[in-house]
C-alpha cells in the first residue's frame, strides 16, 4: 500500500495531543497515512513561512484538525492558504466530538469537516471528500 505523505496542521496552543493521536493512528499496520514533516514547532519568525511552504509541497495531503479556537491559529490559516496555493489536497478533521469545533480562516465555502473516525480517514485519504 502506499501510504499518502501527510502534513498535521494544526492549533499547537490547543490541540497538540490531537496532533500526538494522529500521528498514533499513522504507525498502525493498515495506515493509509504517514507523517513526514511535523508541523513547525519554532517561533513565528521571519522564514517559518517558507519552511511550511517546503514541507507541505513535499507531502501529498494537509489534514487540518480543527479544535474549539482553530480559527484563531494564524499559522493553522496560512499553512491552508499555502495548501491552498500549492494545489496540496486538504481536509479537515474535527478534533472534538464533545465540542463544538471550528475551521480556520481561509477555508472555502465548499469545504467540509469531517467526524475523525478509523474508517473515515481511511475514505478520506483514498480521496472520498
């Protein structure tokens, strides 16, 4: 199988164990994802823009886990714009089943968040969006 080269956006004040889950649920036997760059972890400075850049044209798919304050995460909102430009197939997951989760700014009108099951990852990565 091959496995889509994925990139984690993410809101790493709030939701960095969801990340930690995800990136749990790559290292599974019958993953149709793996994790090959982390989101960046420096401070906002002035070329973490193109390290994003970097790292998410070198993956096949950008999953965006959206979380209770994710429209707030300005990096989570250019990491989608970059996506976004690059032609990099994204979703979005939602984080929290107890909460009500939102997308980042930036998302289209078309653009849907999904329940983060087994089975939907596995439909999503085959391109069932």
């Amino acid at each position: 199988m091959n496995k889509k080269r994925t990139f984690i956006s993410f809101d790493y004040d709030y939701d960095l164990e969801l990340k930690n889950l995800l990136v749990g649920q790559a290292r599974k036997d019958d993953s149709p994802f793996e994790i090959t760059d982390m989101s960046i972890k420096e401070a906002i400075s002035s070329n973490w823009k193109e390290n994003a850049r970097r790292r998410i044209k070198g993956c096949d798919v950008v999953v965006i886990i959206c979380g209770t304050h994710t429209d707030q995460a300005t990096g989570v909102s250019v990491e989608l714009k970059i996506a976004q430009e690059e032609n990099i197939p994204y979703f979005c997951l939602c984080g929290r089943s107890d909460k009500r989760c939102v997308m980042p700014k930036g998302v289209r009108y078309s653009d849907k968040m999904y329940n983060w099951t087994w089975d939907n990852l596995k439909a999503l990565f085959a391109g069932k969006r």
